[in-house]
C-alpha cells in the first residue's frame, strides 16, 4: 500500500506512543513539540487538500488493511498502533482509526490589510473552532488571537474547526499593541451598544473583534474600535 516506513507499535511504553497521547489530550503539547495530531478522515482529508503533507500516518491496526492508500502514500511514515492503543490515545468517544500527525505552521506574524478575525481571550475549545469555521466561509483570511484565549491548535479546537484550520493564517499568543500592524478598521462586536448589524455597512477588509464569553471586549481594545 506504501512505500512509506511502517512500523507496527504495541507497547504502551513506547515513545512515540507517550508523545502521541500528549499531542492527542494536551491542549498545548503542539507548542512544546512542535507537531499537531489530526485525528479522522475529515480533518485529514482536509488537510491533505490544502497541500499538507503528514509526517507521520497512524492506523488502528485494523482498520489499516482497508485503510484508503492516499493517507498512507501521502505521509513519510506509517505507523500502526494496536486497536487498544489507539483507543486510549484517542480524544473521541468514539475514536477514529486513523490520523496524521502535521508539523506544525511556523507563524509568520500578522500581515497588514488583511480581512481579520481578532480573538479577545474567547476561553472555549468549540466556540474558537466555530469561529475559525465561519471566518473562512465569509472570506477572512487570518486569525489573531490575543493571549489569554484558547490555544488555537488544540485538539477540540481542530475538530470543532472541522479543517478551517489549513485556510486560515493563525496567529497566536499576541499582546494588545501588536495589532496595531493591521491597518485596518477595527469592529467589535457588543451586546449592549453600538449599530445592529444587519443594518450597519461594513467596510472591507476589516477586523472584526470577538471578545470573551463573559466578560466581552477589553476596554482597553474596544477604546480602539472604528466601529460597534
């Protein structure tokens, strides 16, 4: 099926094993491996349509006999883990047979003029991966969250963003000050003032600001607002 290397693990107390399980139920093990686990064929089928190319294809050891040869060709290395291994790994209830494991996207800072969504320390996993889905259908192009959020690439962010990821520019970990590099009209969004939106027109590019689930938009940041 591949000319990949296939290396078939059973022992819990593997290394790849201990590191996997980390990537897979550790919210920021990505930051300290530098590597991101894509579990399922959705995110991975994604991901390989937007020209990412896996380190590193892991199968359920049997599922691998079925497993379709385009995630294994497209990897540099297969590994097959034992049914029960992968299960323990597993962040599903129900775990998928197979995933990728990516290096993960060097950031390349924020780039000016650029249609933005700008994450104000939004806390919850599927609330960010949501956004980062919308983001993409309405034709942004880049994501800045500000520290103190969600990690953008953490494993329920992945599956809520259900491959937004690979469309999007992220950008994470950033102070305040930096976004002034953006140039272009700030929006934030409140509960409680400003236009509605349905009625208001937008300028475009712009960047459109979400803040925190319970406490909004810093002040501090909505004081720089263009618009409300």
């Amino acid at each position: 099926m591949t000319s990949a290397p296939l290396t078939v693990i059973h022992s819990r107390d593997n290394a790849f094993v201990k590191d996997l399980r980390r990537l897979a139920q550790d919210s920021t093990a990505y930051r300290k491996q530098g590597r991101v686990w894509l579990e399922g064929d959705h995110l991975c089928s994604a991901a390989l349509q937007r020209g990412v190319r896996p380190a590193i294809a892991v199968f359920s050891e049997s599922f691998w006999p079925q497993a379709p040869a385009m995630y294994a060709q497209a990897a540099s290395k297969v590994i097959v883990l034992a049914d029960g291994l992968f299960a323990d790994i597993s962040g599903l209830e129900s775990p998928a047979p197979m995933g990728f494991v990516v290096d993960a996207a060097p950031s390349q800072g924020l780039r000016p003029g650029v249609a933005t969504v700008v994450l104000d320390r939004v806390q919850d996993a599927g609330n960010v991966g949501s956004i980062l889905r919308s983001a993409s259908a309405f034709g942004f192009r880049q994501v800045a969250a500000l520290k103190g959020g969600a990690a953008l690439w953490a494993p329920k962010v992945l599956r809520a963003g259900m491959g937004a990821h690979f469309a999007l520019d992220l950008v994470e970990g950033l102070a305040l000050e930096e976004l002034g590099v953006l140039d272009v009209p700030l929006l934030v969004t409140s509960s409680h003032e400003g236009d509605l939106l349905h009625r208001a027109s937008l300028p475009w590019p712009c960047a459109w600001v979400l803040g925190h689930e319970g406490q909004g938009v810093s002040p501090a940041l909505e004081a720089q607002a263009s618009r409300r």
